[in-house]
C-alpha cells in the first residue's frame, strides 16, 4: 500500500504543477476528494477488438452498453468487455460466427487486467510459456496479476519495406518500442506507448511532411537517409480513475475521436497527441464528455526555442433517444491566450458560445450535431453536421458568402453483407464548405501541431468513401478501400478556404462571394487500396498491401500525378499506418 500512497502522492504533485500552468482545478478537487471505483485503460487507435466491438453493437441493435460507441476510445472495462458480456449474455456464443467466436475469445485475451477473477484468467493461460515467466498467457510477453497489482509489458514492432512506381529510393517504416498498461488496486489505471521510428513515405505523404512539415499523426520529426526519409520519436501515455460511480476521469498525452465514421468533423485521431484531461459521465440514457487540451500552434523547423500553446474545450453530449437511435450535441472552441488557460472555458455545462461572446466573441467556437442509428440488426446509419458560422439570409440568396462555414457528413454500415458472415460494407458522404475551421487570425484555427484536429482534409472539399472488409477465416482479413473528392485548393497565400492555416481575413481572402466546394484549384484524387492481412499469433501481423492514387487538377496548372505502391510488413502490438488522403 505504500506503493500507492506514493503513486497518489505524485498524482498530486502533477496536479499541482497543472495548476501552475492553468489546467483546470476540477480535476485536482476530483483526485484528491472522491472516492475510486474500478478503472482500466482504453483500447487503442485501430485495435482489432474495435472490429468485434462494431459488429456486436449493429447485431444487438439495442444495447445499452455498446450504443454508445460515439466518444473514443473506447474504455476495456466499461464498454468492450462489459460490452462483449452484454451481448452473450442475451446471444449464445454457438450463434455466432465462428471467426466472431474468435475474435470475442481473442478480446478475452487481449483483457486479461480487466478479469478480476483468478480462476477465469487460468482459463487462457499459455500451455508452454517461455522460461516460466514469459508469455504465460498467449497474449502478452509478461504480465503480473498480485494483489492490487496488475501489470502488462508487450514489445511494439512495425517493419515496412514498400515500393512506389517511378520512385528509386524504397520506401520503408521501422518501429520499435514498448507499451506498458496496467492497473493499482482496481482503482488507478495506467498506460503508456513509446516508440521509436525511421520512415520514409509514400511520394504524396512527403509532399504533407514538406508542407505542414509534420510527420502526419505525430508531428515533431528529424530529417533522416534524405531524400523524404523522417525520425521521430511517439511517447504517449495517461492514467484513468473513477471520481464518482457514474464519472470517469483521464489525464495524460494522447489522442481522441468523435464519430461512428471514417472521419471526425468534431474531433478525430488524425493529427499529433496533445496533453487533456477528459471527463466522462454515463448514466441513464446520457453519455456526457468534457475535453480540455493544451495545443501547440502552427510552427516552422528551427533552432530551440518554445513553442507557443493555445488551448481547446469541448463537450459531446448522447442521448439513447430510443433503443436504437441515439441523436448528439457537440460544442468547442480553440483560443489562443498567452500560455495560459481561460478558466471561463471549464464550465462543464455552459454552452462555450456563450462564453466566447462574453469574451468580445475573439475565439474560435464550433457546435455540431450527430446520430446513429442501428437499424434490422444488420445496418448502422450515421451522420454529423458541424456548424462553424453561417447566417440563413446569405444561405438562401446562394452567393457563396465567404463566411456560411458549416460540414456534413452520411454514412452507412451494412454487417455480414448478403447473407455472407463477416463481409462488412461502409460508404461514407463528407463535404465542408471553405473556411471551415478557420480564423481570423493563425493561432485560434482548428489545429494543433501543424496538422488539422478534425478531417484531414481540412476544408473546401466533397469525399466520398467506400469500405468492404472480409473475414474468411479466424486468422485472415481482406480489406478493400476506395475514395475520390474534389477539392478546391489555395495558391500560395491566397485563400480559397482550403488552408485552415491562413487567416480568414484580407490580404489572404480576396473577396466575400462567389465560394463554394471547388472553389480555387480544383483538384480530384482517386486512392484505391487493397489488405491482404494474416495473424499467424496473437497481435502479430502479417501483411501485403497494395495502393494506386491519381490526383488531376482541373484547372491551370493542370498537374496530373499518378503512382501506385506495393508494400509488405509485418507488425507486433500496434496499429498500421494509413495514408488514405
């Protein structure tokens, strides 16, 4: 126990040096004066299990865990395994497929820090782990399970080598690193993922890096065996209790996602990890998240020096409108303030649009809408609408005003497509009119890291998506990928509303009418990829991928740009890569 009395100890310290830099005081009132309840960690950005999780929800139809599936990512204990149990508990486990079987034994396997009995954990221990110590289960290189103690250590690998069409240089991916999650005394969970990386990218990802100059999902890099080759350095990580019964709080370095969709028009995975503290209040039929970060502005290569920090709030409301429609409430805004938090913006209910006008409206507020609906226990029917400023009068005169700033995305799922167990099929709308996201001036913009915080696309652009993803067998997945949009794209420093990056205002906006989506350099890309994936064991990935993109501007300079790629990897306890924009 003196283990964890220091462990608190630290936990206040870092509260207070939070406090010292302006981060919200709830949190310290929460950690030090309530009393904690059962907490794990958070399954990470394209963990398999989300797969499982996704198709249990559809063929449920009515779940009362797993409808909430909106706030990622999405808590091991609450939602996937409570979820998961949810499901069998009204469902027998011979009903399922078999590669659903699989895959909910492998989730099992994947949780064993959430199994709190002994006996159950016995159940997938290892027949011959290694040394007595190592793999005794097959999920994990160690692992301990003491009293008020639960600790899991896996090794993080990625080896990429690829090859693009006219490039002579190969392309490649080398990841190595550690993850670490864990629990204290069923009360405190923790974890953490370090990673170290050499990267050289597909020609379009150079051209990002060159451009935001970010390496994109993680931001600060160094150059390495030029031309295009990046190094960097990903270390994220945070801990999670629960403040009240109904009220679980996380504090750390990481990412989020909002949204059943490919894309997130409030808040996706997209771009670099950011410092938060994330609320999450779920009771009834509501599921309530608060979001505070501190984000970095836009910022050029250079010598030493500190960046500059501007700050986010947000607050994501779902509401269970019936069993099977839940309908969402989203609001933020980005400010920028002079290393410091505005304490206006931790009101946990308030709307912030509000507060920004109480504050001379300087800042950068957004509200938004979304649904989801499950419908026949086969299909899953999602949409959000961001709204960022319009005025009804300008709409129906249809003159394109600079400033009807506003986003919408539809999409569909369709499980077990025609009668075939584990075809999966999705298409996904997104359009988001110019200026979107944008401000006024280059800090308050929609962004953190040089990289967007919603759609990688940013604004100015109309995508259409198209995913079909088959499971075979336990072991395999196929996995084919279509998209195209247009895009109306800025020329040099003058904006057509593409660049969130440049001020919305004179000399980069030249006039207040006439945009529209395609608006400026009119530009189409056509990305079509195909996954030939096999997990020969537990999380270790083998795979064959193959990728062809098009780009064509459709007005001067007419640019055509085609390449097509072939790569092959193999991965250990992490997420692919993925470059779809």
């Amino acid at each position: 126990m003196q283990f964890i009395k220091t462990l608190v100890s630290h936990a206040q310290f870092l509260c207070h040096r939070a406090l010292k830099g302006h981060l919200p005081l709830l949190f310290i009132l929460l950690i030090t004066g309530s009393t904690l309840h059962a907490q794990s960690t958070y399954l990470p950005a394209g963990d398999k299990m989300n797969i499982l999780l996704e198709r249990l929800e559809i063929k449920a139809g009515t779940d009362s865990i797993l409808n909430f599936s909106k706030t990622r990512y999405f808590d091991r204990q609450k939602y996937a395994l409570e979820g998961i149990r949810s499901h069998l508990a009204k469902t027998e486990k011979s009903q399922l497929s078999k590669v659903d079987a699989h895959n909910v034994n492998s989730a099992y396997l994947n949780s064993l820090v959430e199994i709190s009995d002994p006996a159950e954990r016995a159940l997938y221990a290892s027949r011959k782990p290694i040394a007595k110590r190592f793999f005794t289960t097959p999920a994990n290189l160690y692992e301990v399970h003491v009293k008020d103690f639960d600790l899991v250590i896996n090794p993080v690998f990625q080896y990429v080598l690829a090859k693009e069409k006219d490039n002579d240089s190969h392309l490649f991916l080398n990841t190595r690193g550690l993850s670490i999650r864990g629990q204290i005394a069923r009360k405190l969970g923790f974890s953490a993922f370090l990673t170290d990386n050499q990267e050289r990218s597909q020609s379009w990802v150079q051209q990002f890096i060159q451009e935001r100059d970010a390496v994109p999902g993680n931001g600060f890099y160094k150059r390495f065996k030029d031309p295009g080759g990046v190094d960097y350095f990903e270390a994220r990580g945070y801990f999670t209790f629960n403040a009240a019964k109904y009220i679980d709080i996380s504090f750390g370095y990481d990412k989020h996602f909002i949204g059943n969709g490919q894309r997130s028009f409030f808040l996706s995975d997209f771009g670099s990890n950011g410092l938060f503290l994330k609320l999450n209040t779920r009771i009834w039929k509501f599921n309530y998240q608060n979001i505070f970060m501190e984000l970095q502005n836009a910022e050029r290569h250079g010598g030493d020096r500190l960046i500059g920090k501007k700050y986010a709030a947000m607050h994501h409301l779902d509401i269970n409108l019936t069993k099977w429609l839940n309908v969402g409430l989203f609001e933020g805004v980005v400010f920028g303030r002079q290393n410091r938090f505005d304490f206006a913006y931790l009101n946990p209910i308030i709307f912030y649009r509000s507060i920004e006008q109480q504050n001379g409206s300087y800042d950068n507020a957004v509200a938004g809408l979304d649904f989801k609906a499950n419908v026949a226990k086969k299909f899953q029917f999602y949409g959000q609408l961001l709204l960022d400023e319009f005025k009804l009068s300008e709409i129906k005169s249809s003159d394109g005003w600079w400033a009807n700033k506003f986003g919408l995305q539809l999409g569909a799922k369709y499980i077990d497509a025609f009668k075939i167990a584990n075809l999966d099929l999705q298409i996904e709308h997104n359009r988001v009119r110019p200026f979107t996201y944008s401000h006024r001036d280059s800090v308050a913009n929609y962004t953190h890291y040089n990289q967007p915080l919603a759609h990688p696309l940013m604004a100015n652009f109309s995508e259409w998506i198209g995913i079909a993803r088959y499971q075979p067998a336990a072991r395999w997945m196929v996995q084919a990928r279509l998209m195209h949009y247009t895009q109306g794209r800025d020329s040099g420093n003058v904006s057509y509303g593409s660049n969130i990056f440049l001020p919305s205002v004179a000399p980069y906006r030249t006039s207040d009418y006439g945009f529209k989506i395609g608006s400026g350099w009119k530009t189409n890309v056509l990305y079509a990829s195909l996954l030939l994936q096999y997990e020969w064991r537990e999380n270790f990935f083998l795979e064959l991928n193959a990728t062809y993109r098009k780009q064509s501007t459709k007005t001067a300079p007419i640019i055509d740009q085609n390449t097509s790629v072939i790569a092959v990897g193999i991965r250990w306890n992490m997420n692919r890569r993925e470059f779809d924009f």
